[in-house]
C-alpha cells in the first residue's frame, strides 16, 4: 500500500516539462518586439443616438463602454487608433476606413497591430454593459381626488408590475366617471417614450371597461408599456358574514411583515380581527435599537396580502412615523375575488431588550496602588451603539499608566436593566492592567436575547490615542430561506489592510445576507465609529450579493480617521450535488430493513415491513456542504410502496442541481455488489487507473484494494485468480516493496469495502490511506464466503533506522490470514473516515465477526466454504447500521509492515446472510 516511486517520477516530468516549457516562452519573448495599442478613441456611432463611455485597455482587450444603444444593433463606429513606434501596420477595419460594425453587444470584433520584426498582436474589441439603469417602471403614483372619486381608497395608486398595470381606486359610494389627479415617479432615467404621448395631468375613466396605455423607455433605451385603469371597492367592517376564505384573503400574513427602522427592532407582531367598525388591528412588538424607546419612530413596514388580495392606503414607500405607542396607523386589504375591503389598524407595542439603563460604581473600590490610582466613578460612559462600558482612571500624580504596570483594581458595580432583563456576569469586575477588558452579558426575559457588553478602562492622564484598530466583530445573521452559512460569527479583524472579511459558504440564491446584533469591538475605549448602520447593535447591516461591500470610518480620539470595509468571501467550493448517507431514525407503520443509496440512478431505496404509509424521521448528509429541499421537518411520507418522493440537492456554489427520488420496497436480501469477484478493469479516478476490481455501483459503494502502479513501478497485491470452472475470484498476494526515498517495506494485500486514497504523507501509516465501510442499514445474522490460504516461506518484518529509511529482516513465525466484518453507525459529517483503528471518532461499532487463519495449523489449504457468525452489542441493539465495513488481507499485520513474502489469501462468493 505505498508508492512513493510511483508518485516521485510522476513529479519530476510535470517539473522537467513545466521547466522546458517556461524556458520556450522566455526565448519567444527575447525575439518579440511591441506594437502596443496606447490610446483608442472613437470618434463617431452610427446611429447617432448611441453613447460610448472612454475605452478602456486591459491587457490585449479594448473595452468599448456602451452608456445608451444597447438595443440599436447593429451599430458601427469610426476609431482612432495610437500606437507605440515600432508599429508599422495596423489590419482588420471594415472596407477602407477605419470602423468596425457590431451585430450584438456580444460580438466581438479583432485588430491587429504588426511589429517592426514582423511579429503580430491580436487586440479583441468587446462592447461592455455601462450599467445605464435598465428599469422602465412606474415607481409610485401618488393620487388626488378628482371629480366622483372623492373617496379615496388610498392616496397612491395600486401598481401591478407582473401585469403591467396602474390600477386608481375609489372606495364605498364613488360612481364612474371618476376624475384622478396623478403624480408619477419614474425609474431613475427613466422618461416617458420619444414619440408617445404622456399622460395628461387629469386622468378620466368614464366607465370600469375604460383603459389607457403610456410607455415608458429606461436610461438604456429599453421600453415597457403600461395599461392604467380604475376600480371601485367595498369596505366592510363586519365578519359576521364572511365566508373562511373571505376571511383568510381579507387578514394579512403577520409572520411575513418585513419591518426596517434605524431606531427599533420588530420582535413579533398579531393581529385581532374585530366583528366591529373599528376592524381588524395588527400589534408590533418594537424593541428598540439600543437604548430606551425615543420617539418619534421611523419605520418602513411592509404587509403581505393574499394572492388574491390587494393593499390600500399604504403610505409612500411603506413609510411611517409613529409619535408613541398610542400612534396607530390605518391601511385597507382589498379581497379582488368578492371585492371587500377590510380595514386594518397598526399599532406600535413596546417588546423588552438587553440595554444597559445605568451602570454605577461604588466608592470602595480597591487597587494594588492604593490611593495613587482614582477611578471616575461618576463619569462612566455607557456607549449603546458600541455596546460597551468606558471606566475612566487616573494616576494622582499626573503620569500615564504603562501597559505592564499593575493595577489590580477590583469594582463593585450596581447596573440597571430595561423591565425584565437579567444579567449573571460577575457584578466585581477586575482589571490587572490597563489594557484589559471585561465581559458583561445582558439577557432578555424570554432567553431569547443576550448581549455582550465589554468594560474598558480609560487613562485620563494618557496623550490622546491615535489608534483605530479593531479588534473584533461579533454579529448574528439571517439569510434568504437561512441557506447560508457562515464559517464564524466572531471576525478577527485584518488591522493592517483594515478589512474584515466575512467567508460565506453558499452561493448567489442565499442573499441577502442580514447581520443584526452587531459588535465591534474597537482598540482604544475612545476611538468611536462614524457611521450609525455599522456602529448600532440592533439595525440591520444588509448584503444583497458577495460582491456587495460596506465601507465605514473609525474615528480615533485624536481625531484621526481610518477607512474600514467589511466585505465577503465565498468558501461555497463545492461542486457537487450527491446524497451521500440517508440515515432512518424512527418509523411508523412498519420496520425499516435496509437503505440502499443508489448514486448512478440518483435513488434511494429503503425496505420496510409493514402495512403503508409509514411515516419516518431522516437524517440527510451530502457532498460538500450541498443543501437538500423536498422533505418537510426532516419527516418522510410513504404513502404506499413504490411511492416515490423527489428531493432536490444544489451544490454548495449553487451551480448544480440533482434530483434523488426515495422510494419504498419491500424487504429484500441485499448483497454486496460483484461479490463473485468476476468484474475487474481499469477505472477513470480509481486507484490512479491501475487494474483493480470493479467498485460498482461507484467508488466508496462497493469493493476496493490498494493496487496502485504507474510508470511500472508500484504494487498488484489484489489481482483475479481463475478457478477450476473458469470462474473468477480475488486473490490477495504479500510483496515486498520498494519506496525509493524511504526504503524496502512488506506490501500485504488487501481486499475491503470502501475506497483508497494514495496519500504521500502517510507512505508509513497504510491504513491512513484507507476508509473502510459502504453504506448499509441491515442487521445480518452472519456472513458466508469461499476461502483458501497459502503462508509464504519466511516471516519478515520492515523497521526504520533513525532517519526513517526501511530494511527489511527475517523474523521467526509463521504469517497469518486476517478477514473481519464490522456493521458501523457512521454519526460524522461528509463521507465516511474510518481506518478501522479502535476508538476512531464518530464511528460506533455496532457488530463485528472475524476469522484469522494461522498459517502454522492451517485448515485452509484448499477451497473451503465457512460462515463468520455476526456478534452483536446489546448496548446498540436499537441503533440502525449505516455502514458496513468488509476487510481482508493476505497478512494480519502488513499494516506493521509484518508478513511473509508470497503469503496468498484467496476468497470467492462472498454472501451476506439474514
């Protein structure tokens, strides 16, 4: 199992290779002389009302900017071109002059540039997106009564983006014609279409049918045509007689609300749908951001409907100012199925938080300075929006405290919390230096909460500090359907680049990214952060793509400032898409026998006894970090057998996309696949390509050996041996093998369930190269094979000097054959690692049966048939098997580098038994 010669000749051609190559390139380069491109201009579009930005160079590549024309293709433009002196020609103009004509903005276009020596550069010219705003939309339409619409249903107009449509309502006893006044606010750029009429200041419909129709062009010329019209809406105050749908269709979707303000946080929210003319009434619970409530609160709430439902009366951009919590606000919901109206109430509730109201400091503190050290007891900041506590101390005698001078200064505090909320950090806090900090942590009533205040100390008497460091950024956070992961929510921060880079593991699906509960965590108690949305504890810092960034600026307390980002990084590396464990835990309705993952067919087979629909809880692991959508709380619904339920698996990078179907058979005897040893070949990512048995149904899923040989160097110590009957079966071989750089060692070989995987590091510790165990999920009762063993002549055993070179020495003792069976409960993530060691982490062992045959009193020396009965721990008597692990090898201790050379163990027909 080690091929270090192998792996060190293959290394040195790629070196000898990459060498010559590199050495090429360099004489090419010594013969080349430039004719760079050093200005390109274009000098005129056709058509005339296309814009180009400046062109920009970047490498051989000339960007052509297109600000306005992106969809007036073709478009062709006369360039100038400056070159460098040693250019002589320059070729690929269209006709005779200089222009180049563009079919689409993905036509790309070639010019080349000829060298004084000859010699050619090819320049691509590619058209790029300038990013003029592409949006033809209508934003709002504010409203004012006109004649017959004097009631209102809200002072904006209802916009229908899917359909294209700007819907004017009036509510209760308005009758057609109805007189809109409206005011419209465009996309940015957006203008009403050259060549089309806009709409007048007065809109009149004279009847329901009645319709107009605008079009509106964006910034990029792109177009959108809208159709206005008009409604009336009835409101009713009284459920009494609205059926469950009307009711479900007129009530909004409370735990969806989507709730953003700089100084208040939305913690829950309900509704009460009153029989009464004071309708119904939504109740949001605020906390506030930092400290006690302030108001006025600003706020932007947003109200999800029905689909069949519309909402009226919504201020401008859902925005809203709430004076106190007895300022409520009033929307309608418009049913468009029965065309009822139902009035709603918001009202703004007060929810407790994990401020800190005051922090006091008894006079009786104590310190190894005594009456030299005087701590400002009735100066103590309390910072809300950097969570934190600045203590100010001085030296009597004016002088600065140095950073190892020790203080020992113990406090006794008394700190005020909002109504409810606790703390059960240490109420005396010690400090040995000035430079230390303490932990405080609040918490709120329901547990729900928690907040990490720190404790600095400040030296009154030291110069003004210029520093702007950080030290740290704490922060919880919540992504779209919470698919994204985070790799720590405690950032050290790169204080020389003044960065902190937040490492995601998901892909673009994920965003927005949402971080609350922030804390920065500053290097100097008197250096403050400018900007309120990074410095607030509770308002939200919102991403809305990886390449998204916030920039913010720490301001020291000598006044000197330090521009910081945050930004993100994608550790979403995973490509791949498969289901590589399905663990059953309980199920209802019958008894599960086997799970079987089919990763060929993308199936998962389970086998159940019992009488359907079984109901059971499941526990999915995948490849790389992938996610899995389809199953409801992790339960599974089996209806009948051969029910098949679809689950869908995205990549961790989002790229790729699988379906695996589960679905349900009776029990059935499962066996290992080729375990009549008749297939074998040469496999693509498999053993490096060398002969070796065939792994059906795929690598990790069936049987597996160590042979590994490339360049004629290596070992076969598994190969197929034929039988009398022309049969195949799998014969396992000890050799003697040379490392090259580590010397000669003894090779068992090895037969098993699971995969090899050559690593160089371990060329001294083989089963480290190996993971035993396929997935399996039955309880066996034992396991029948055909065996025949032949020790070889002379034990020898491989020890390493003290440079770690191997020998190779006789030893007395006749060699051993080893076969042992394990049924596993994997419980790690990812693909199984399990070298068979004792004690190995997350796997528990849940049987074992096992045969050595010692080649000194030998029963085996012809083909015999045995059967290893399986032992079972009661202790696991109720835990599924995930795994099951079959290893063979031609000598017991080949892992010790102990064996007989020639040593051959040979096994056919190999049958689970249930």
């Amino acid at each position: 199992m080690t091929f270090m010669t192998s792996r060190l000749l293959r290394s040195l051609c790629l070196v000898i290779v990459a060498s010559a190559w590199l050495a090429s390139c360099e004489k090419v380069a010594q013969l080349s002389d430039s004719a760079r491109v050093e200005k390109f201009t274009i000098l005129t579009a056709d058509p005339d009302r296309v814009i180009f930005d400046q062109p920009v160079i970047k490498g051989e590549v000339i960007e052509l900017p297109l600000v306005y024309g992106k969809y007036l293709f073709p478009i062709t433009i006369t360039v100038d071109v400056k070159t460098e002196a040693g250019c002589k020609q320059i070729l690929g103009f269209d006709g005779g002059g200089k222009e180049f004509t563009f079919d689409n903005q993905n036509h790309v276009r070639e010019l080349y540039t000829v060298a004084a020596s000859g010699a050619t550069t090819r320049w691509k010219l590619q058209i790029v997106d300038a990013q003029s705003n592409e949006s033809a939309e209508i934003a709002r339409v504010g409203v004012t009564a006109g004649e017959g619409s004097d009631m209102l249903a809200a002072p904006y107009a209802r916009i229908d983006r899917i359909n294209s449509e700007i819907i004017f309502q009036a509510l209760g006893t308005a009758a057609y014609p109805l007189t809109f006044v409206p005011e419209f606010t465009l996309a940015d750029g957006a203008d009403w279409a050259d060549g089309t009429d806009a709409p007048a200041e007065t809109l009149t419909f004279e009847e329901k049918e009645s319709s107009m129709k605008y079009t509106v062009e964006a910034a990029s010329g792109l177009t959108k045509s809208w159709t206005f019209r008009s409604e009336i809406v009835a409101q009713t105050d009284n459920t009494s007689s609205l059926t469950e749908d009307q009711v479900e269709r007129l009530t909004p979707d409370v735990s969806k609300i989507k709730f953003q303000s700089e100084t208040a946080q939305l913690t829950g929210a309900t509704t009460e749908f009153n029989v009464s003319k004071i309708g119904g009434r939504i109740n949001l619970m605020l906390r506030p951001a930092a400290r006690a409530m302030t108001f006025p609160v600003k706020a932007t709430v947003e109200l999800p409907v029905h689909a069949s439902s519309v909402l009226f009366g919504a201020s401008a951009d859902n925005s809203y100012t709430f004076e106190s919590y007895a300022d409520t606000k009033q929307v309608w919901i418009v049913d468009k199925t029965s065309g009822l109206a139902k009035s709603w109430t918001i009202a703004p509730a007060p929810e407790l938080n994990t401020d800190i109201l005051s922090f006091t400091i008894a006079d009786n503190y104590t310190s190894k300075l005594g009456d030299k050290l005087v701590v400002g007891i009735d100066q103590v900041e309390i910072d809300h929006d950097n969570s934190r506590i600045i203590i100010p101390v001085e030296k009597t005698d004016g002088s600065a405290i140095g950073a190892k001078e020790q203080l020992t200064l113990k406090l006794s505090i008394t700190v005020e919390y909002p109504e409810g909320s606790t703390s059960s950090s240490s109420k005396s806090p010690s400090f040995t230096y000035i430079t230390n900090t303490a932990l405080f942590t609040v918490k709120s009533t329901n547990g729900q909460q928690s907040r990490n205040w720190t404790l600095y100390l400040k030296d009154k008497n030291a110069e003004a500090s210029s520093d702007t460091n950080i030290s740290n950024f704490s922060y919880t956070y919540t992504s779209k359907d919470n698919r994204m992961k985070l790799s720590s929510t405690s950032i050290v921060a790169d204080n020389n680049n003044h960065r902190i880079t937040l490492k995601i593991t998901a892909g673009p699906k994920a965003f927005p990214l949402t971080l609350t509960n922030k804390i920065m965590k500053l290097g100097n108690p008197s250096a403050t952060i400018v900007e309120q949305e990074i410095a607030d504890y509770d308002t939200p810092l919102t991403f809305e793509s990886l390449t998204s960034a916030k920039t913010f600026t720490v301001r020291a307390e000598d006044g000197t400032e330090q521009q910081w980002t945050i930004d993100l990084e994608s550790q979403a590396k995973g490509h791949t898409a498969e289901i590589t464990s399905f663990l059953v835990g309980k199920i209802t309705g019958g008894s599960l026998t086997a799970v079987k993952i089919e990763p060929e067919t993308q199936r998962i087979r389970m086998e159940v006894e019992g009488v359907p629909p079984f109901y059971a809880t499941v526990s999915i692991e995948t490849s790389d970090n992938a996610t899995v959508t389809g199953l409801e709380n992790g339960i599974l619904t089996v209806n009948n057998y051969n029910h098949e339920i679809p689950l869908t698996v995205t990549s961790q990078d989002e790229e790729v996309t699988k379906t695996w179907t589960v679905y349900t058979d009776k029990p059935v005897e499962v066996q290992i696949d080729n375990s009549e040893f008749e297939l074998w070949g040469e496999f693509k990512n498999i053993n490096g390509g060398t002969y070796t048995i065939d792994p059906t149904p795929g690598a990790g899923y069936g049987w597996g050996t160590a042979n590994l040989e490339l360049l004629g160097i290596g070992v076969l110590g598994t190969m197929p041996v034929e039988r009398a009957d022309g049969t195949l079966a799998a014969e396992m071989t000890t050799s003697e093998q040379n490392t090259i750089l580590k010397g000669y060692i003894v090779a068992a070989g090895t037969l098993y369930t699971g995969l090899f995987n050559l690593n160089i590091n371990y060329i001294t510790q083989p089963r480290k190269m190996t993971k035993f165990g396929i997935p399996y999920t039955a309880r066996p009762t034992s396991f029948s094979m055909e065996v025949k063993y032949a020790p070889g002549a002379q034990m020898k055993q491989a020890t390493a000097d003290d440079k770690g070179k191997y020998s190779i020495h006789d030893i007395a003792g006749v060699d051993k054959a080893h076969i042992w069976v394990e049924l596993l409960q994997w419980s790690g993530s990812g693909a199984i690692d399990y070298d068979g060691s004792e004690g190995a982490a997350d796997i528990t062992v849940l049987g074992r049966a096992e045969l050595v045959i010692d080649g000194a009193n030998n029963p085996y020396k012809e083909w015999s048939k045995i059967t290893l009965p399986m032992v079972y721990n009661p202790q696991y008597a109720d835990i599924t098997p995930t795994h099951i692990a079959v290893v063979m090898s031609s000598s017991k201790d080949g892992d010790k580098f102990i064996g007989a050379i020639g040593s051959k163990l040979s096994v056919d027909h190999f049958v689970i038994n249930y």
